[in-house]
C-alpha cells in the first residue's frame, strides 16, 4: 500500500498566499508611510545635532563667550583699544565657526533629502528587485 501525498491545496496553499499578500500590503501601505516618518524623524536629529537654531541664533556671539573685559572708565585709551580689538577677533572667530558648521549642517541634510528621496522613489520597485536580478542573470546580463 502507498502512501498518497496530500495536494497543496486548502488550509496550507492559503496560508502561504497570505503572507504574501500581507507583506505586500504592509510594504506598500504601512511601510512605506514608516519610512517617510522615519525620514522626518532623521532631518529633525540631524537639525538637532548640528543645532541650527541655535547656531542661528548666536551667529554673531563671541567665540566660546570669550570676551574681553570692559574697559573701566578711568581706563587708557589703548586698553579700551586692546579690549575692543579682542571683542571684535572673538566675534568674527565665532562667526566663521558657526557658520561653517551651518553649511556643513546645510549640506548635510541636502544629502539626506536627495538619498532619502531617491528611497521613496525606489520604495515600490525593491520588492521586484529579486525577479529582475534572476531576468538579468539568465538573460547573461554580468554587474
């Protein structure tokens, strides 16, 4: 007496096409809505950590709030000098770092947006990427 196989149909067969189709729905609905607030959540980290507001904000502020002493009002002219001198190379230091940073933040998260969005465009097309690379490859298509 042989044992006959069961056919792949019923309980089983419908298990595997739902996984399918529930991956699929996830990666065109639910997924892709994640991986554009993952992308928000990204520029706003990456505002966060380079602190462009408050870069911004304190754009001309003294370098480390280093600064000079007043001057007294009895003081010398050349020390009212000197301190006005250190003021003035303390702010213009703390410019340039701050706004180096600034265009370094600036380019930084223009990278992040153009790789992002090269991501959401390709987003729909990944899942497909398997099919086209067996095409390719019997096709004798060599990368």
């Amino acid at each position: 007496m042989s044992k006959e196989i069961p056919a792949k149909t019923g309980i089983f067969c419908y298990n595997k096409y739902m996984v399918m189709v529930r991956m699929l729905s996830w990666w065109y609905v639910s997924g892709w809505g994640i991986f554009i607030k993952k992308l928000g959540e990204r520029f706003s980290n990456l505002a966060d950590f380079f602190s462009m507001s408050s870069l911004l904000r304190t754009l001309f502020q003294p370098y480390r709030q280093i600064s000079a002493d007043t001057a007294a009002n009895g003081s010398s002219l050349e020390t009212k000098f000197h301190a006005f001198t250190d003021r003035l190379v303390s702010r213009c230091v703390g410019f340039v770092t701050r706004l180096f940073l600034l265009i370094i933040g600036v380019i930084v998260m223009i990278l992040t947006g153009v790789v992002g969005l090269a991501m959401v465009v390709a987003w729909p097309l990944i899942p497909f990427l398997p099919v086209a690379g067996i095409v390719a490859t019997c096709m004798g298509v060599l990368i």
